[in-house]
C-alpha cells in the first residue's frame, strides 16, 4: 500500500481516537460506486456510524477522502462542538450519558445555588475533583461509554449524601 494512503487512512483513525470514537472501533472497508468506503462502528451502540469514501488518484497514486458522514452529537451540559476529552466525546456520542451529563449538571446546579458561600466553595471543588477523576478513570478505561454510564449515577447518589450533608440554611 503507497505511503500517501496509509497517511490518510492514519489521519482517519487518528481523528476517531480523539475525536470523534473515544473507544475501540469495529471498522469495515467495502467497495462501492467505485470508492473505498471505510465504516467504523462505535461501542456507544449507535446505529449511525463514522463512514469515510475515498477515491483513487491515480495521477496522485493515492487516496483521497471524497465524503465523511460522522454520526451526529447529543446535547450534553458543556459544548459538544468543543470537546477536550475522549471522556467528553463519549459523553456526546452516547444517549444515555448525555442524559445522565445532564442530570447531573441540573443536579449540580440546583443544589449550588441553594448554598451559602462556605458550603458552596465545598461542592464546586468536589465537582472539579470528581471531574478530573472522571477524565482520569475513564480516559484509561477500554469503554468510555461504559465508565461514564457507571461513574454518573454514583455521582449523582454522592450530590444527595452531600445535599443531606450540607442542609440549606
């Protein structure tokens, strides 16, 4: 296979490590209308898959990507277009951790704007902790999908620990 071509296709699987599949991919490859069309299935369980079509160039004697469809985001409580983690990209790409991300983020809130300032400081630092554990733990996890799905709902029990905790005063 030419050099120039397994660039392209490690530029693909280069954006869907960090961008777009936080997790291990089943990838296909077929031939169709005369592309080389690559699908790359997610662990999140979505039916819609990463596909790339390529056609070759044979003045260039390579490859070139010609169509992506990647798989649309849900809505999760930070800016999906934006994300800096595979964790957060797990998040955008599966429907139940969005709507966990999101019941979180409303729990969060809601209970922070009940605090006074000590008890308030309190939770925002558990939560940049618990963040960061989360972006640790499940970034070397072999299933993002799987650790977040997990790690949500205990965050959400240990809001309500804290909530009966901290009572509002």
């Amino acid at each position: 296979m030419p050099r120039r071509v397994t660039q392209i296709f490690g530029f693909a699987i280069l954006i869907l490590q960090t961008a777009l599949l936080p997790v291990a991919a089943a990838q296909r490859l077929n031939v169709k209308d005369g592309l080389l069309v690559e699908t790359y299935d997610a662990e999140s369980g979505r039916r819609d898959p990463l596909i790339i079509k390529c056609r070759w160039n044979t003045r260039d004697k390579e490859f070139q990507i010609v169509e992506t469809q990647s798989p649309p985001r849900y809505t999760a409580s930070f800016d999906c277009d934006n994300t800096k983690t595979v964790v957060e990209n797990a998040i955008c790409y599966s429907s139940k951790a969005a709507s966990l991300d999101l019941a979180l983020d409303q729990a969060y809130k809601t209970w922070l704007g009940s605090l006074n300032h000590a008890d308030s400081e309190i939770l925002m630092k558990e939560q940049k902790d618990w963040l960061h554990e989360r972006d640790v733990i499940c970034g070397a996890y072999a299933s993002a999908f799987s650790c977040v799905e997990a790690l949500y709902p205990a965050r959400l029990l240990e809001m309500e620990y804290f909530r009966r905790l901290h009572p509002v005063h």
